[in-house]
C-alpha cells in the first residue's frame, strides 16, 4: 500500500474519532490491505495524536484468547498505543457521549522499571522488568460501524483502544502468581463473570513478552515507566448509560468504572 493511501486511510479513521462517528471498514474498499500496511496506519494515526499534544504513555495487548483469534481467523494479538487523552480516574464518570460503541474488558496493567526489547524477550524477562502491576479496565471501541472488522481494521484503528482507568495501587509482580488470580468482575452491583490470569496466554507476562517481540521485530522498544495493558481476562462487555462495572483481582486489588 502506497504511503498517500496509507495516510488517506489513517485521516478517515482520526476523523471518526475526533467526530464520535462510525465509518465503513476499511478492508470493504481495500480488501488487500496487509497487516503491515494495518500498523503503517497505525502509527500515523498514532503520530497525529501525539502531534496534537497526545502523548504515548504505553501499549495494550490484544486478542490474546484463542476464541478472539478464531473470529479474526489470526494466531497471534494485535497492538495498540495508549495516549495521555485516554487515561480516565476511577472516581470520576466517564462519558458515554465520547465514544461510538463503546465496551469494557477487565485486565492486568504492568507499569516498566526497564526498557524491554526484543527479540528473544521472555515472561521472565518482564517480571524483572517491571515495576508492578495494576488492575485495569480498557475501554475498546470501533470507529468501524458495527464491529464489522476484520484484523486489519481493529490494527488499523490502534486496536480498537479508546481508553483506559487504573486502579490505586501498584503491586510488585514477585508478589503474588499472576497465572493464579482471579478476577471477580461485576456490573452494577451483580457477578457478571470470574476468570483467572491463565486466561491470557498462560500468563499476563507472556502477552508483553509477545508485545516487546513484535515491537523489536520493527526496531521499537518498550519504555520504562509505560503502562502495558496485557489483555483481558474474559470477553468485552458493551457499556451503557449509567453503568458502574468493578473488577476485583485477588491480591491485586479492585478497580472501577463508571459511565454517564
């Protein structure tokens, strides 16, 4: 894919967020858009947000559950960028109004006391090379209408990532088994799902693992002090109006969020 299409495609998918609208697929008009023009489009739109005073604060893990891959027909996640704009506090309302389709997925934030770069890079690895671990929730949502995509268009739009709420505490990783813990996540007061850590590609660890890979693969590393969000533990849940989801994670602690 030639540069000019690439940055046509990557201003078409920036217009749609900035608007709250949803546009077609992108793989509807191209449909032999490859993954690597996906990131190339990417990292356009990325370099736009941070040209517009957006700084990169760190990357999320995608697709990291078989049953995800199997519907986008990959064997491997897919990544994103996270942006200072797309931070939220756990004490405030978020409001729904700023996204088109917006879910929510429960996961594990490991914060970097190293830089990480592959390839070669193990789970070992980003345990010594973390800081610690925070519970978190990543807002996704699909500037294609729909959820039509196929993984070219989630890659394309950054993952499908939109946003991102922390929780108060970071735990240090020699702390506790993260393959163990457990998720107990609620939604307005009642148990919508429970999981464990295992549900993400073994071991959280291992998603950021593949993630510094990837990104050595292009020459790019992870930073110390970024946020690496490693995946969720069960499916996404659609958000509306309102609602209040918490994810309590075994001796990690609990997070919330909240929509308006």
């Amino acid at each position: 894919m030639d540069q000019n299409t690439i940055k046509v495609l990557a201003q078409k998918l920036r217009h749609a967020e900035l608007k709250s609208i949803a546009i077609d697929p992108l793989t509807a008009t191209h449909p032999n858009m490859t993954v690597a023009d996906a990131y190339a489009i990417q990292r356009v739109v990325m370099e736009d947000r941070v040209t517009a005073g957006n700084a990169v604060i760190g990357k999320k893990v995608g697709l990291t559950s078989k049953a995800m891959q199997n519907f986008l027909q990959v064997s491997e996640p897919d990544f994103g960028h996270l942006h200072t704009d797309m931070l939220f506090d756990e004490e405030f309302a978020i409001p729904v109004s700023r996204f088109i389709q917006p879910k929510v997925e429960a996961e594990i934030a490991f914060v970097l006391s190293e830089d990480l770069k592959g390839p070669g890079v193990t789970m070992l690895d980003v345990l010594r090379c973390s800081a610690g671990v925070i519970p978190a929730f990543e807002i996704i949502d699909s500037r294609i209408a729909n959820w039509k995509i196929k993984i070219q268009d989630t890659i394309a739009d950054n993952g499908s990532s939109a946003g991102l709420v922390l929780g108060s505490k970071l735990i240090p990783v020699d702390a506790i088994n993260l393959k163990h813990v457990g998720l107990v996540l609620e939604k307005n007061g009642a148990i919508l799902e429970t999981a464990a850590g295992a549900a993400v590609m073994g071991h959280p660890a291992q998603a950021v693992a593949w993630l510094a890979n990837a990104l050595g693969n292009m020459d790019l590393p992870l930073r110390k002090g970024e946020i690496i969000l490693s995946g969720s533990f069960t499916k996404a849940f659609e958000v509306k109006k309102g609602d209040c989801f918490m994810a309590t994670f075994g001796g990690i602690g609990s997070v919330k969020i909240l929509f308006e």
